[in-house]
C-alpha cells in the first residue's frame, strides 16, 4: 500500500467510475467526492475506498475532501449544461484549485479534451481548455492530460458512433465528418490516468494523449461497420447541417439526448489531432503498446455483447434531472401525493422474484403494455427528455445510480428492496418501487408502487389523464413479474 493518498472528483462519472478501482490495484489510498454517495454505496470497490459526500460549488466540503490528500484528480465535465455551463465550470475549477492550494496538496491531474492553438473552440472544448489553463494556474503542480474522442464500452462518443452505424446505411451528416480524429482506447485514458500520479513533472503543463491511429470522422464510422460485421455505411455531406439541427437528429436515432449530441457534435468541430508526443517523455505507452482503433472497437463490443460494461456515459444524472430522494412516509401529510400501489403473493422464493425485478428494462423490457413504453419514451425525446433507449449497463445486475431507460436507479437492496427515480419529462416527480416480502414454504409477497409528486395544475391533470391506463400497465406488470419469476 502506498502513502500517497488520492482525491477523485467525478468518481459517479463515466471515467472516475473506472479509474477508482485501478488506483486502488496500484496500491493507493482513495478518497472519492459525491454529491450523492448513495450512487457508490454497492459498486464493487465501495468499501475499499473512502466516500465523501460534498459538491463542487461548496468551498468548505471541498477544503474538507482535500485534507491530508497528496493527489486530486479532476474528472468532472457537464456535456449536457446550458447556456451558462461555461460559468459553473470555471467556478467549480477555481474552487478545486483553492481547495488544493490551502490543503497543501501536492498534485492536480485533470482530464482535458484535444484542441487546436488557435480558431475558434465549440463552448464544450472552450470550458474544457479554461478549466485546464485555472488548474494550471492554480500555484499547485499540475498535470493536464488531454485526449480526443475516447472508445470504449458505454462511452458516449462511441455510442454514438455505434448507434448511428448500426441503424443508418444512409446517413447525412455536417462537414466535420470530413475532420481528423486521433481516438483513443479507454484502457489506454487509464493507463496514463493512473501514471499521473507519480509521473515526473518538471513544471505544470498540458500533455496531448492519444491512439496509433488517425482518421477522420467518416473512416471512423466506416471502421467500425466492418468491425461489427456491417454492410459499408454511405455518407452523405450536407454544409447546412447546423450543430443543433444535427443534436435533433443524433436525439432521435440514438440513445444520445439531442443536448449531449450536440455537444459532441461540435467538439468535432475541429481536427483532433496530438500535436506532439511529449507524453511519452513522463508517461512511457503501456508495455503491449497503444490499442489501434480497430482493436479498441472489437473490446468494446465484446463488453456489451457480455455484459460487463463497468461504466457508461448515463452514469452521471442529466442536468436537471431530481435528485431528491423519496419522501419518507411521515413527510406526505400535507403533500399532494398519487400512489398507485399493489400486491401479490407468488410461489416462487422471495430470491427468484427479486431477480426478475432486478432484470426490468432495458431489451428485457417492463413486462406490461411494451406500447405504452416505447410512446412514452419517444414523447419524451421529442421534447428534449432522456428519452426511451439508454437501456442499462448489465442484464441482470443494477447498482445504485445506474441509468435505467427514463429512470435511475435510487435505491436497491437485494432480496427486497427497488426503487427507480424518473427522469423523463413530467410536471411533477416520480417513483416506481418493488419490495419483495419472504413468506413461510419458500412463498413471497412482491409489493409495487408508483408515486407521483404533481407539480401544479399540469401535474394533477397528468395523472388523472394516465389513470386509465394505470390499471393495465401496473397490474400487468405486477402479474407478469411473478410469472416469470415462477417459470
């Protein structure tokens, strides 16, 4: 075990999620910074590290998370914010760097994204290069990394290459599929992740990172078709495809929310490309050398095709989603409060039907009215909503935090206890919730109930408009539950 002590910010996020657990193989103490620890409390290496619950614009949970810390790394980055995302990054920056600096620590590693010198920088690459130049800034030793479009089980940049491939032979696109990218393989993001931390540093500086390989956005996508055994994909480039327009388009045929998309959209904007490999001068390339983009591909299909996905882009909650948990019980009276709730004994052990409640969504679907989903999923990508198809990061398995089609998941406690949070469109907040009683001769009692917090006029009138519905799709779901279960 080594003395040096890390700090991971974004540990709920797509790349903190998986650089976690590699830091503690290397034999380093871990502290992990949360707005809402529960989202860690049952990921495979929770005990293993210290959790702290804190939030980047609170200076003093900050100051507290970076006592006695040798290393902090910065891992957070909003890719789906508005307007003024810009604003609350560099604010979040600057208090990291003040933390750092007060606490005496004595590294900063931050993740950055790749970018020309010069021209002009999509909003998403500017806030990027800002927050690395406040880092580097800050008076504490700093080590900026900065890697272009990452591939990888379950990152965004690759589902959306992998969604758009796989379901358009045919597709339109801006000019910048016409860019050069330098991608890189997320084993390879880690492999100088975990480096930076004791990596030599003369001074505090930028160092590009990327794969062996450049191509430009189309070849990409032309790749990776033949990786995955698909037909040559035919591009057609249309100059008035705005950003914007393209986010719409990206929003309706992948699971990617039109604001993320275009996002990533306009981090293309620009060629992508290492302008030097100074890296290799601290961080020497991994012993099996860089993985080609093809190869990075292949591992990242084969994760999804076995379900061992560690992480993916809808760990982190969309901005603006709720984040309050379900009130208790007590806390309804004098609350507008809908419920819908129901029970039914089952032969099976309280075991076997828990397994079924935790195997909801995703291609296994929601054992009821499969209509009624996918219409409710689509209406709520049409206006602007996560929409019907994240699906979920394993078949069988949840974790508190995980994304779950329009939900996520709040709350799990096997055998007894799932309770998903919705983040679709609605006047109002919602809950579904399974609790699996155990009953004598191996018998059980599943409970269900969905809650619904109205907001408004719009609120109350919402659920009265889906009562009629309610009777089909939760008693369906209830029945159809303890009927697989039984088979």
């Amino acid at each position: 075990m080594s003395d040096i002590r890390i700090l991971v910010t974004g540990a709920t996020g797509y790349i903190g999620g998986r650089l976690a657990p590699r830091l503690l193989e290397a034999g380093y103490r871990v502290r992990v910074f949360a707005r809402n620890p529960d989202k860690l409390r049952d990921v495979p290496w929770a005990s293993d590290v210290e959790i702290v619950r804190g939030d980047l614009d609170d200076p003093g949970s900050l100051r507290e998370a970076c006592r006695d810390i040798d290393v902090v790394y910065y891992l957070v980055h909003s890719m789906g914010g508005g307007e003024e995302f810009v604003d609350a990054e560099k604010r979040s920056a600057q208090n990291v760097a003040d933390a750092a600096r007060s606490s005496g620590v004595s590294r900063i590693v931050y993740l950055g994204g790749l970018h020309p010198d010069s021209g002009d920088l999509s909003p998403h690459l500017y806030s990027r290069a800002q927050v690395g130049r406040i880092l580097l800034e800050s008076g504490v030793p700093t080590l900026v990394l900065q890697a272009g479009v990452v591939i990888g089980s379950g990152s965004a940049s690759f589902e959306m290459i992998r969604h758009l491939s796989n379901r358009l032979p045919l597709m339109t696109t801006p000019r910048w599929v016409n860019n050069r990218i330098q991608p890189i393989a997320v084993r390879d993001v880690l492999h100088y992740l975990v480096a930076a931390a004791e990596a030599p540093l003369p001074h505090s500086r930028a160092y590009d990172i990327g794969g062996p390989d450049v191509l430009r956005y189309g070849e990409m996508m032309q790749e990776y078709a033949r990786v995955a055994g698909l037909t040559k994909r035919r591009i057609l480039v249309l100059p008035v495809l705005t950003p914007r327009l393209a986010g719409l388009w990206i929003g309706l045929v992948t699971p990617i929310p039109p604001a993320l998309g275009r996002a990533l959209i306009e981090s293309l904007s620009t060629d992508a490309v290492m302008r030097n490999h100074d890296i290799d001068s601290i961080i020497p390339p991994p012993a099996s050398g860089l993985t080609g983009y093809p190869d990075a591909v292949q591992l990242a299909l084969g994760r999804l095709e076995s379900g061992e996905v560690e992480t993916t882009w809808t760990n982190a909650s969309p901005v603006g989603a709720p984040a309050d948990p379900l009130p208790s019980d007590p806390d309804w009276a004098g609350e507008v409060v809908f419920t819908d709730e129901r029970s039914l004994e089952s032969d099976s052990s309280a075991e076997k039907v828990f397994a079924v409640v935790e195997s909801i969504g995703g291609e296994n679907g929601w054992y009821s009215f499969p209509l009624a989903w996918t219409v409710r999923g689509w209406l709520d990508r049409l206006v602007g909503g996560v929409g019907p198809d994240r699906g979920r990061r394993h078949p069988k398995t949840l974790h508190t935090g995980d994304a779950l089609d329009f939900w996520r998941v709040e709350r799990i406690e096997r055998p007894k206890l799932l309770r998903l949070r919705a983040e679709m469109r609605a006047p109002g907040r919602a809950w579904l919730e399974w609790r699996v009683e155990p009953l004598d001769s191996g018998r059980s009692r599943l409970h269900q109930r969905a809650v619904f917090f109205p907001r408004g006029i719009a609120g109350r009138l919402y659920w009265y408009a889906l009562l009629p519905f309610h009777g089909i799709i939760f008693r369906g779901m209830l029945e159809n539950i303890a009927g697989a279960a039984g088979r």
